[in-house]
C-alpha cells in the first residue's frame, strides 16, 4: 500500500554523536540480591565505586551465545570497573555515542557514566550489559496502607514449588480493593500464566524474579485474548485491564528458550484490549517468540524496560522481539534496552478482523531513548499493515549497535502507511540502513490486497 510522509530526521550511519558523562558524584547506588539459583558469572566482576554489584550468566541460552548482566539503580555518577577473568586485548563499549572514555588496566576496564544501558564486547568474548536505572521515584514500601505483601499467602520464595493458583488468587483480592499494591520481596517466585487485573499494581522488589515454569501446560491458566502464529499465552497477562501497573525492579524470566523447545511459542508480557496500563523498570527476558505485545490497547507507557532474548548465532534470527505495539494507539516506549533474536520494534496491524471486530488502526506511537542490538529490524513498520492506515508513529534517539535492517517500513498489505519518523537514529553496525518494502511478497504468509 502507500507510504506518504516518510520523515529521515538527522539520521546519522556510523556517526557517534552524543553527550559526555556528568562529572557529578553518585549519591547513592542501589544494588540489588541475587535470586535463589542465579548463576553468577565467571567472566566479568562488576564494581559500582568500588562496591561489588551481582553479575549474572544467562545460562539458560545454552547453545546460543550466553550472556551476562549487572544490574543496578544510580543516582548521579559512578565509577565503574570491569574485571575480566581472562585476559583480553580489545574491547568496545556501546552505545559509542555516548563517548565514554575507558581506561585499561591489566584485566580491569575503568570508566565513569549515570543510568545507562551499555553493552560491553571484550575481544569475540560473551556479551556483558552494565544496565543502571536511575533510581525508583517512590516506590511501594511494605509498611504503606495499600501495600500486600505476597508472603502473607505463604507462597515460596525459593523456586522450589508452583506458585501460579496462589499468586492468581493474590492478585484478584488486590484488584480495586484498599490494598490494590501487591509487593513481591527478593526471591524466585515459579509460576505458570498470570493474569493482571484492573486498578492494582504488582511490584516486584530488585531482586525478585517471576519465573516461569518448566511445564508448557502451566501457560494455559485461562482463555481469552487474540492468537497469532501460535502464540496467544505468555507469563504475565493484562486482558481487558483498565488503570493497571507492572513496577519495580525485578525480573521476568519467561523461560522461553525451554518452553520453545516444547512447541510452546508465548509471551513473556501481552496484553489485550487493555487501556491505561504503565510497565515501568522491569527486566523481561528469555521470550519463548515476541518479548511484549500490547494488542488492540490504548495508553499504555512502558519505560526503563530491559528486554533480554535468546539471540541466536546459529541461524538467521529466532522470533524473539523486543516490544511490538500492534493495532494499539496513544502509546510510548521510553529508556529502554532491547536485545533481541529479530526485531527490537515492530509495530503492526496484525488482522482485517478479530474476535468480529475490524482492524483498530495504530496511530501515535512513540518510541524514544532505545539501545538496541539484534539480528533483524530495529525501528520497523510491519511486516503485517493490515486494515485502513498506520499513522504518526516515531522512532526517536535510537542507538543500533547491532541490525541486519535499521529503519525499515515493510507495507506489504493494504494499510495506508503516513506520518512516520525516524529521528536521531546512531547506527554502529546494519546490513541495510534503510528498507521500504511495498511489493516483496513474505513467503511466510497471505498478504492481503498487495501493491
């Protein structure tokens, strides 16, 4: 179909163009516990002015490429040392647009930054993420009127046992009720399917991880909500929501690498037909296929958002997106950190109908502030326009470190494609750097009234 109003704004290719590190003093560093079983790294130490953070190996991408992650609040600015435990003779420190300098000394790498999400290549070594938040404003405390603490329902917090009945049963209570803030405290939580419910709130402390169980059979908790390419359930649920949150500081673990291999394709966060709902500072990794999908949902904001796939270097890509709005309107993804085995953003009109109902157009999506490294399309319309337009829809102060396809509009179906910008867009490595598509038929699927 048509694409008008196509907007390249101060698009730069290999261009690291940024701002230097405050020359402030942290104030305070929040570190956070490792949950029960996380696996510590043996490659990187990671110290925040000198105090030790928790460095986790991602061993659950055994047979991909395994990665590692620090993960912490900071006000102001830190000085941060990387300790590599095996020798090494180069090194990159991504985003380079933001010209952080780094020093070398002997098997420690030395610099100074504030909340950043940075990716740390040490010769053809693992992957490290320094991921530093700023700090929470506010957050839930247990002791505050209208907080529940889930331990109140004697759930375990060691992984040890399924908890999804009774963690269900926690949230129905919250939900519009004088203690509407359900708060997880550090630990491993295993679940199968949960479903969020209108007017309430989850936090989940630093250091506490909902993770999902090993049995695929625990993923389909309830019905509801559309299906797409065999994937219609996922960890965490917001169906038919209204003013509900997904806060704090702790993690997502869909478990997805496993339950793939069991034929399960799912989520680790979707929601359908949901409107004013805020997912703000979570780390959401290991999707099973896409990471987070907002279907048919208006007003949603996710921020601070940490996005941790199985990235495959054994084959092209593996369905693993980051954050894909679909059919949704009115929303924002801002500060966020996507890694990912396709496409970190890819926004969609997935169905002429659904559920008796007609395409709901997407219109004025924002995504801003974003570090991306994948195998696909970073800052992607489609591949599905379905219905009657896609409009006003922008990527904003991007850094690609890595892509196949950097900015790429694929209008294959026959949604009127208008008002899309790609602004500030810093790109360190792409096959392609920019790809409109409008007659390159998908072989994976009918496309519907083609060009």
């Amino acid at each position: 179909m048509a694409v008008k109003n196509l907007f390249l704004l101060t698009c730069a290719l290999l261009a690291f163009i940024g701002v230097s590190p405050s020359n402030t003093i942290a104030q305070t560093i929040y570190a956070y516990p490792a949950y029960p079983g996380a696996a510590s790294s043996p490659l990187y130490t990671v110290k925040v002015d000198n105090q030790t953070v928790f460095t986790e190996k991602l061993t659950q991408f055994a047979g991909e490429m395994q990665v590692h992650y620090a993960h912490f609040s900071l006000e102001g600015t830190a000085t941060i040392q990387v300790t590599v435990n095996e020798s090494f003779n180069s090194y990159k420190l991504s985003p380079k647009s933001r010209k952080i300098s780094v020093t070398k000394s002997g098997n420690t790498l030395t610099f100074k930054t504030g909340p950043n999400y940075l990716v740390l290549q040490v010769d053809s070594k693992e992957l490290l993420f320094v991921l530093i938040d700023p700090p929470e404003i506010n957050p839930p405390k247990l002791t505050d009127s209208n907080v529940k603490n889930i331990m109140d329902y004697s759930v375990d917090n060691k992984g040890s046992k399924l908890e999804t009945k009774t963690i269900q049963t926690a949230i129905n209570e919250a939900s519009g009720s004088s203690k509407n803030i359900l708060y997880f405290p550090p630990g491993k939580y295993l679940t199968g399917e949960i479903f969020l419910k209108s007017n309430m709130t989850i936090y989940l402390a630093g250091g506490a991880v909902l993770y999902g169980s090993n049995n695929t059979a625990d993923f389909n908790t309830g019905s509801g909500g559309m299906s797409t390419e065999g994937m219609q359930h996922a960890l965490v649920r917001f169906l038919n929501c209204k003013n509900s949150k997904l806060i704090g500081r702790g993690v997502l673990e869909g478990n997805g690498k496993l339950i793939r291999s069991k034929g399960l394709n799912a989520c680790v966060v979707k929601m359908d037909e949901s409107s004013n709902i805020l997912v703000d500072g979570v780390i959401s990794r290991n999707s099973s296929y896409w990471n987070t999908l907002p279907y048919r949902c208006d007003s949603v904001t996710i921020k601070n958002y940490k996005v941790i796939n199985c990235r495959p270097t054994s084959t092209e890509y593996n369905n693993t997106d980051g954050v894909d709005f679909d059919e949704s309107t009115n929303s924002s993804l801002y500060n966020a950190f996507l890694y990912c085995g396709d496409d970190p953003m890819a926004v969609k009109n997935e169905f002429l109908t659904w559920n008796g109902k007609a395409t709901m157009n997407t219109r004025n999506i924002l995504h801003e502030k974003i570090v991306t490294y994948s195998n696909s399309a970073s800052c992607k319309i489609g591949t599905k326009t379905m219905g009657q337009s896609m409009s006003n829809v922008t990527f904003k102060d991007i850094d690609i470190i890595k892509a196949n396809r950097a900015m790429v509009i694929d209008a294959i179906d026959n949604a009127l494609i208008e008002n899309i910008k790609f602004e500030d867009i810093r790109i360190e490595a792409t096959g392609i750097l920019i790809d409109i598509q409008n007659t390159s038929k998908p072989s994976w699927r009918t496309t519907v009234n083609q060009c």
